[in-house]
C-alpha cells in the first residue's frame, strides 16, 4: 500500500510590483515584511498600498501575514500616520492615537484614579483585535497592536 501523494503548496510566480514609482519584481503571495525590505522603506516611514476612487490609501503591516499582490499594483512610501481610533474599554469607549497600547496604559484608561496598593492585580484581556491578535491576553509590561472597534477588560483584584 503506497501513501497518497502530499499536495504541494501553491508555487510562488514572480509579479511585477511598483514601490515608490520604481519596479520590482516580487513572489506573489508575499509579506508586508518583504515588500518593506524590497522598496527599502525607511525607518519612520510605513508603506501603503493604492486604492481607486476617493479613499485613504492602505497601510501595509510591517509583518509575516500573507498579502496577494496584482500585476503592476503600485505601493508608496510615507511618514507613519497614526488615526485616532474608538476602542472600547471597561465598556467604555475611548478615543486613542497609536497604533499599540502598552498594559499600563490600558490601565489608565480603564481606572481614574488608578487603584494602588501592594495586592493590587490587574488583568487585561481583549478580543476583536487585528488579524495578527485577534484576541488574548495582556501580560503586564506587554504591548498589543490595536484596531477600530477593540474591545478590552481590565480587570482590578485584591489579592489580599
């Protein structure tokens, strides 16, 4: 008896791509990592891809998810914006400007003032978040990458 042949994954074709006006050529799927690597996008800079129509271009994730690129799509290059965002906290909703959170700012967002004392414990847990972290846990001195519409519980206990 012979073991059934294992599928091999999708080849990668090489795509032509554009990354600030200059053509490169790229795997197709590929990274946002390769493609920052690939346009040699600047520290402080982020890249975005072009969208038709009148709307905001973009933002590619500077990390290993998937992306399926189009033949000649254009990408650009540019300072890092940061929108403000609602997120949800405690049931609360809450304006913010990152692109991240840290733990002990989540903290002091959800608590005013912030309750303090040696037994005190904090836990945060989130879900709706990007494709990245979509849900889980904060661990204190942690950071989570945000989006729109994040829904975090932080939650103050007494160990005492």
């Amino acid at each position: 008896m012979t073991a059934a042949p294992q599928r091999e994954e999708e080849p990668k074709h090489q795509i032509r791509i554009h990354i600030d006006q200059t053509p490169h050529h790229s795997p197709n799927p590929t990274t946002g990592e390769a493609l920052y690597k690939l346009g040699g996008v600047a520290a402080g800079f982020e890249l975005y891809r072009e969208v038709s129509g009148n709307r905001e271009d973009k933002s590619v994730e500077n990390d290993a998810e998937p992306i399926r690129l189009k033949e000649d799509e254009h990408f650009h290059s540019g300072p890092i914006q940061v929108h403000e965002l609602a997120i949800i906290v405690n049931g609360q909703q809450k304006r913010v400007k990152a692109k991240s959170l840290t733990f002990a700012e989540l903290v002091a967002l959800a608590f005013n003032p912030i309750p303090v004392g040696e037994n005190i414990l904090f836990t945060i847990t989130y879900e709706n978040g990007p494709h990245a972290n979509p849900e889980g846990t904060l661990m204190p001195g942690g950071v989570v990458k945000i989006k729109e519409g994040m829904i975090f519980n932080v939650t103050a206990t007494d160990k005492s």
